[in-house]
C-alpha cells in the first residue's frame, strides 16, 4: 500500500513547539516519519542555519543580511548555537523515538539553495563564484556523511534512511532568476552539466552511507530527468505544480522501482477540506492518466502535504498529516 510523510518544516516558535511537532509525526506518520524543523524559531533553525550547521570544514555567521561564510576565521557564534541547536533537536528525536523501527527520513537544503541564499565572506551569493559553490556543495557532502551516521547511532532500529535534499532554488538557479545582493540584478544562470555535478556530489555521499537520496522541490520548472540523472531516487513534488514532461518521468520513476513522494494536500486549510477519500481518488485519477495501477506501484508512491507546513497552524498541520495518512490508507485499501 502507499505511504505518507511530511516535507518537512513545522509550524511553532519555540523548543515545545519542535517535542510536539516530533511527537506529531511519530503518532501521525508511522510509515515514514521525518526529523521536524521548526524554522519559526529563528535563523538558526531555518532551513539554511540547519544545513550549514551540517556543512564540513566551513565556517559561517550571521549577518543583518542573512547567512555568510567566514573562510578560514571560523565559525561565528550564530554558526555555532545552529550546530547545537540542531544537536539537541537530535538528543530530543533520540529520546521520543527510543526503538523505533522501520523507515525514517532527515532533511537538508540542497547545494544550489544553499548557494542561492549563503554570501561569499566579502559579499554577494555564493551562487556568483564558481570554486565558492564547489566548495560549499562538496562541505555540505562531506557533512551529510557524518550527520547521516550520527541519525543511525541515535536510531539503530532504522533499516531504511531517507536523506530529502530541499531544492526549492533550483528552477531559479538554472533560469537566471536569483538577484544579487543590490537586488538591481539577476545572477547568471547555472549549466545543466555543473547544476547535476553538485547534486551529484551530494546524493552520492548520501547513498556511499547506505541511506536514500531523495530530492524535494515545490516549485515549478525544476528538471526532474536531471534529478534522476544527478543520482535522486526519490522525487518530491507538488501536484499542482507539474508540466506533462514532469507527469512522464515521475511515471518512468516509478516504473524504474524508484519512489515518488507527490505532494497532494495543501499548506494552509482550504475553503473546503478534502475527506481522505477525496484526496486518494486525486490521486487515483492521476495514476490512472499514467497508466499504473495503485496496486502496482505500492510504497513506491508516498503521499504529502504539497510543501513545509512552518506557516500552517497547529491545527491544521494535524490535520493535514491526517489527511494525507487516510488516502494513503484508502488508495490501496
């Protein structure tokens, strides 16, 4: 049968806010549970701070104008209260989820979105310097194998690992889209061919450490043939947001035995909440106009809200994790 699972951010303001969120998705989410962020805590647990405190031999601090490498002067006090912020975020996990077993799923921003968003020690995007953003995708590879054996440590009954790598910058990376930092100006954009290597890098540090590389991204245009290619094996999107070049390849995706994660439940409660019912028949329809049967594809296809639910309130995140369990339940039921 399908699964569910969360993209990943969480509504909430403060650390009760984050033991109740990983609370939410152990009861909610049993399939495929997923390390909470909660972003409204501030820049140190947004999703930039939580991947730079994972970064390797990078030091980083927090300016007015956001996050920036600090090169060989080390890591700021910011940079350092992110890495041990997200320490305590993992003793937490840890101690909620003392033997769990089964799957469980962690997640990063992606090398492009932190380049999109991280300055060069002297100013302006890493996404301007082509040997800054080799160095911050190859530290951020690097750093995902540590932090991927320290979740197995904390969690040695998880016999499946999902590593969801957030790109939500990419579609702009690759169309010359991101301004610089005076905002007059576009950044150039990205070849295909050094868009894939820095995912490459990434995803296959993933996989070398025995987990699963997944790629998430909620906007539209993102290349998901290139996704595949760079080595995900596991794609997350919104529903709504796909091209019918995108519906192709999820379809070859999920045909190859790979799995896709398809957002089908909306960030903030609609006018009219779907039944479960509703939701699963959504999807029903879709894997019909692909010609696959629900049957077939199984956990292959997993359920989720259509992005992060850091702006929804608590109620509805609740209800949203609910929701997208039910159809879960009722597509193969």
């Amino acid at each position: 049968m399908s699964i569910a699972t969360g993209v990943g951010s969480m509504p909430g303001a403060d650390q009760h806010a984050y033991d109740e969120a990983v609370r939410l998705v152990l009861g909610e989410l049993p399939d495929l549970p997923h390390l909470p962020e909660v972003p409204g805590r501030g820049a140190t647990a947004s999703m930039t701070g939580r991947a730079l405190a994972t970064v390797s031999e990078l030091g980083a601090d927090l300016q007015p104008a956001g996050w920036r490498l600090t090169g060989s002067d080390g890591s700021g006090l910011d940079h350092r209260r992110a890495r041990s912020l997200l320490g305590q975020d993992l003793d937490g996990l840890e101690e909620q989820a003392e033997g769990w077993t089964g799957a469980f799923k962690i997640q990063v921003a992606g090398p492009w979105t932190l380049a999109s968003t991280v300055e060069k020690p002297r100013g302006d995007r890493v996404l301007s310097d082509i040997g800054a953003r080799r160095e911050l995708a190859q530290g951020l590879a690097e750093g995902l194998r540590d932090h991927v054996r320290d979740v197995r440590r904390r969690l040695p009954g998880v016999e499946r690992l999902v590593v969801q790598v957030d790109e939500p910058a990419l579609a702009a990376v690759l169309a010359g889209r991101v301004p610089t930092a005076s905002g007059f100006h576009r950044h150039r954009s990205v070849d295909l061919p050094d868009a894939s290597a820095a995912l490459e890098w990434v995803l296959a540090a993933i996989a070398e450490e025995g987990a699963e590389p997944w790629v998430h991204t909620c906007a539209a245009g993102a290349p998901l043939g290139l996704l595949r290619g760079a080595g995900a094996r596991g794609l997350s999107v919104d529903l709504g947001q796909l091209s019918a070049a995108d519906h192709d390849t999820l379809a070859e995706a999920l045909e190859a035995g790979e799995t896709v994660a398809l957002g089908v439940v909306a960030t903030s409660a609609p006018a009219a909440v779907p039944t479960p019912g509703q939701v699963a028949e959504s999807v029903s329809r879709w894997l019909d106009m692909l010609g696959l049967d629900p049957a077939t594809v199984g956990p292959r296809l997993v359920l989720t809200p259509t992005c992060g639910l850091a702006g929804a309130s608590d109620a509805w995140a609740r209800r949203a994790l609910g929701l997208v369990r039910g159809a879960a339940s009722d597509l193969t039921g």
